[in-house]
C-alpha cells in the first residue's frame, strides 16, 4: 500500500501558478489504451488545460504511433529520474515492465501486469506531489487478474492503494452525475447491498465530494431500487426498510438536501434536466443504462474518496478494434479536461484535494 503524505501541498501549489500536471495511465498495452491516449494528449484542448504525463511503456507507445501515423516523439522520463520543473508538451513516463510482444488485442497476464504497474506508478506519483490527478486509461479485468491481480477494477484497486475506506464509482455526463452503491458485482449481491448504512455511507461521501467540487449544498436523490418505487410495498420491501431510512437519516441535517426514493425510471431524467446535482443508483446497469444512452464516448467515470482526483473513460478495451486506429478518443479528452476542470474548482472553492 502506498503511504501518502498527510500534509503535502507542493502540487496544489505549482497547480494555482502553472497548468497542472495530470498523470495519464496508458491502460492495457493490448487495448485501445495506447491510442486512444496517443490522440488525446495531442489536441489542443488537452495541452490548453494541462501539462500530460503519460505513464507507460515508451516503446510501444512509439510502436503504436508509427504503426498508426499517430503522434509522439515526446521527451521519456525514466523510473529513476525526476521530471523536469518546467513541462511545456506531454512527456512519457516510462515504466519498462513490458517482456516480450503484446499483440493488439489478445488478453494476457502480461499485459495485466503491466497496466497494473501504470496505475501503481501513477498513485506512488500522486503521492510524492510529482503529478496533481490521474486520468486512466481502460484496463482488462480478466488481464488484471491474470497478471496476479484480484481486483475487480480500478475503482478497488485505487482504494487498496491508497488505504480508502469511503470511496464509490461515479459517473459525470455534460448534464449527469450518478454515483454507485455497488459496481461490479453479481445482481443478486448488488440488491443484498442496497443497506441503510452503506447507503448513507455514500449519501455522504457524495455530499462532501460535491461540495469540494464547488457545489456548496448538493441536491442529492437516490434511485428506486424496484419498479415504480414498488409502489408501497407490492413489487419490493427494500425501499420501506433500507431506503427511506436512510433518507430519513438526513433528514433537518444542516446543508443536506437529500430526496428520494424516486422510480428509476424517471429520476435520471429529472436529474439531467437539473432537479438534481446528482443521484444515488442501486447497482451498476442501473447508473451505466442512462449515462451510455445520454453520454456514451463523453461520459467519464470518477472516483469518489481518494486523496487525489481520478478521472477515467467512460469504455473498456475494445479489444476487437485495438491496433487498427479506429478508436474515438473523446472520452479520454473528457477524462483529463474533467480531472483539470476539478482541480480548479477544488482550488477556487479552498478544499484544495491534498495529493
């Protein structure tokens, strides 16, 4: 587990003076990871809000650039040097820990490995003050876990790094936010899950999280669990014994704003017309059908609870496309844009994220 500093405002610092530094993980090198980074750190708009360090193996990222016209040629920082104190375009940070050839597309514990080793290298930067967020690429689970990694994705295994306790899956759309109570777990655990406790958990770590965005007293609203709310008890008893508790937990708590439970159904939508800063869903298809259907390709997945801001896309791999420079990339932008947009707010509002 890395150990973070208690104290250190060294990034916080240097990010109100100059553009922030965000790490950015390469991802899975059989994915579309490589590329899509490739081609995000190149726009404009990328290099107008940040200074990119791209975490990977320079290699491949230089085989993927030939191989897809795609540009590069940016300056390598190697595991044993410091960066520069001034970056003025995208710089690698080069891992080396790639043995052998990755062939686009083909999951193997070698490629899990190393894109664990990005995410690792990504927090351990984050820590020492090096770089002010993180913005990742998408990884393989099956990869992770055989490269020797039993984690269901990067929301756990951010958390296990860093030693949080209170963290949660989210979702920020141009008009949406949606955070989980549960990810990637089976249906059936997803609903044993929907617990007055650990919805209030998340109740309140969205409220301090949205407010350290900026939003000085959010509108929370938690989902149904059931059809229609189930309709005072027909359809489902989860609402009546785990949600309105919790709720009504909130309840006369000074600068909460929390309602609900409202029919999934229709509160996304009241949520995206702005009746809502965010809402609370019961398990993961039940936040992703929204956000893809309203946001797919712009959407960008946040981690809530971590000592420093993660940002992520909002699609996996896409093995079936890797290595044939086809991959959109406007999630990635959206990812790093978002991750500095959040540095700002958290500077402005003066709850600055300790890195």
């Amino acid at each position: 587990m890395t150990e973070l500093p208690h104290n250190s405002k060294s990034a916080n610092s240097r990010s109100r003076q100059k553009l922030p530094r965000i790490g950015i993980t390469m991802g899975d090198p059989a994915g579309i990871g490589p590329e899509v980074v490739l081609k995000a750190v190149a726009e404009e708009e990328i290099l107008r809000v940040c200074r990119p360090v791209i975490i990977g193996d320079a290699q491949l990222l230089a085989h993927t650039a030939r191989t897809l016209d795609l540009t590069c040629g940016y300056d390598i920082i190697r595991r044993d040097e410091a960066l520069p104190a001034e970056l003025n375009e995208p710089v690698i940070y080069h891992l080396d820990n790639i043995s052998g050839y990755i062939e686009p597309g083909i999951e193997s514990g070698a490629a899990g490995k190393a894109a664990a080793g990005y995410i690792e290298s990504a927090v351990e930067l984050c820590a020492a003050g090096v770089v002010d967020a993180i913005a990742t690429a998408p990884i393989n689970k099956r990869a992770l876990f055989l490269g020797g990694y039993s984690f269901p994705g990067h929301t756990e295994f951010l958390a296990h790094l860093t030693g949080a306790e209170e963290y949660a899956m989210a979702f920020v759309a141009s008009n949406l936010r949606i955070v989980l109570l549960s990810t990637h777990v089976p249906l059936a655990e997803a609903i044993r899950m929907v617990e007055r406790d650990r919805i209030v958990g998340i109740i309140d770590l969205t409220h301090r999280e949205l407010r350290r965005w900026g939003i000085e007293r959010p509108r929370i609203a938690v989902a149904a669990l059931n059809p229609h709310g189930a309709e005072g008890g027909l359809f489902g008893v989860e609402e009546a014994s785990e949600i309105v508790p919790a709720v009504e937990h909130f309840r006369g708590v000074e600068d909460m704003n929390v309602q609900g439970p409202f029919s999934a159904d229709t509160v996304f939508l009241r949520a995206s017309r702005g009746e809502f800063d965010a809402v609370v869903a019961c398990y993961h298809d039940q936040a992703m059908i929204p956000v893809k259907c309203l946001s797919f390709g712009e959407a960008v997945n946040v981690t809530l609870g971590l000592p420093f801001i993660r940002t992520s896309v909002d699609h996996g791999t896409a093995f079936d496309i890797a290595g044939k420079g086809i991959a959109e990339h406007s999630s990635m932008v959206a990812a790093i844009t978002l991750a500095a947009e959040l540095l700002s707010r958290a500077d402005e509002s003066g709850r600055a994220v300790e890195a």
